[in-house]
C-alpha cells in the first residue's frame, strides 16, 4: 500500500478522512475472483464435507484422466500430466488461500490489541479523573459537526462549556474530556483538551497550558490535569 501525502490537490474529505483515521482512505481491495481450482481448494479443506465424498472426487478426477487418456492412446501420459498440473495448480491455490487467510488473521489480532489500547487508555484517562464514577458523573458537550481543521478538537472556548469540567464524543465516536481554566491572575482563559486522537487505537493527545499538543497519557500531562482538577497547580485553576 502506498503511503498517503496531502498535497494541493487531495480532496478535504480524504485529508480529513487521514487526519481522523490515521488511514489510507483509498485502501487496496482484493477484487480477484476466485477460479475454479481455488474453489476445489477451499472444498477439499471444508472440514465440513466428509472425506469419502473427497475421495469419491479425486477418484472420479482420476477416471476421467485415464478415460480421455484412453481415447487419445496413451493412458498413463495423459493421466500424469493432467496429474501433475492438477497438483501444481493446486499447490499454488492452497498457498493464495494460506496468505489471505494469514493476513485476515493478522487483522484481527491488530484489530483486537487496538481496542485493548483503546479501552486501556481511556481506563487512564478515567483514574486521572477520578475513577469511573467520577468520570460518568461529568456532564456531556455535544460538539455536534464541529471539527478543528486537522481532525483536532481545539476550537473550544471557555464560553462553549456550561460546566467547569466536560467530556463526549466527536462525530466521529473519538472521546474526549475538555477543562475549562485559568491563570490565578486572571489574565488568561482557556480549555485544555484531551482525546482519542484517531478513531482506533490508544493514542491521546492534549493542549495543555503551554498550548501545544503532546501525549495526554504522559505522566507529567497526566500529574497536570490531576492538579488542575483538584486545584493544586501553582498557576493555573479550574473555571466554576
């Protein structure tokens, strides 16, 4: 699969497609059809058809070598070179089959320790605010089709919050958990961010106070929104 670059003439909905998924949005699909023998392959593997029917076959298959041998006069040539395409074709099939099974594998397993970053990370984002309970009590901001212009969520503004501490989802499912706060003088409001940065996976970014995005699971952003939220940091506080 080829790597996806934006440039000037990439459409906005597969950018924001790549921005969100952190994905191809044009994946390569498998549009071959399976052939006759790869059909015969995945018939002779079907656990489910009983071996005399499989034998019965292949005794047919070598009949009708023997009798179109029979007919052409030469017996035993006919039946081992159609014999021995058979097995070759065969081979090759079953290897086809062996390699796309392999990958649908593969898939899955990735598919399956995604979800379990996912789940793990977002268990984190939940301790840090306070454990699961807390975590549900907080109200919902629904961001609607709002969407930052690279898949990010940093278009808040404090007045967007109707409680001090909000989370959701985006349109795209991708969670996230919004804080609105402000400098002990005074002199600067703001909302930091964390989410899910990609709609699969255990990646959280967050826009902290120094207005940059980094791992919202580092331990020093982690110990940041811990002491914002319990109203311990020495510069900055929640917004009731």
């Amino acid at each position: 699969m080829t790597t996806f670059a934006i440039g000037p003439n990439t459409r906005p909905e597969d950018a924001m497609y790549w921005h969100v998924t952190g994905k191809h949005p044009h994946p390569e699909v498998d549009t071959t059809e399976p052939n006759c023998m790869n059909k015969i392959v995945e018939w002779v593997r079907d656990e489910t058809v009983p071996l005399y029917k499989k034998i019965g076959m292949a005794a047919l298959g070598i009949i009708a070598a023997l009798a179109l041998g029979f007919v052409i006069g030469k017996k035993i040539l006919v039946c081992a070179v159609v014999t021995v395409i058979t097995l070759v074709w065969a081979k090759r099939e079953t290897n086809v089959l062996n390699q796309k099974e392999a990958k649908m594998v593969e898939e899955a397993q990735a598919a399956a320790r995604a979800l379990a970053e996912q789940n793990g990370s977002l268990a984190r984002i939940k301790e840090t605010f306070g454990g699961v309970e807390a975590y549900d009590a907080i109200p919902n901001l629904d961001l609607r089709e709002r969407m930052g212009i690279a898949g990010n969520i940093d278009f808040l503004q404090p007045d967007d919050l109707a409680a001090p501490v909000m989370k959701g989802n985006d349109k795209f499912g991708r969670p996230f958990i919004a804080i609105r706060a402000t400098h002990r003088n005074g002199n600067l409001r703001c909302v930091l961010v964390a989410f899910q940065r990609f709609t699969e996976g255990g990646l959280w970014v967050y826009q902290g106070l120094n207005g940059q995005w980094e791992d919202a699971l580092d331990q020093t952003r982690i110990n940041e929104i811990r002491q914002i939220r319990t109203n311990e940091h020495p510069n900055f506080v929640i917004i009731n």
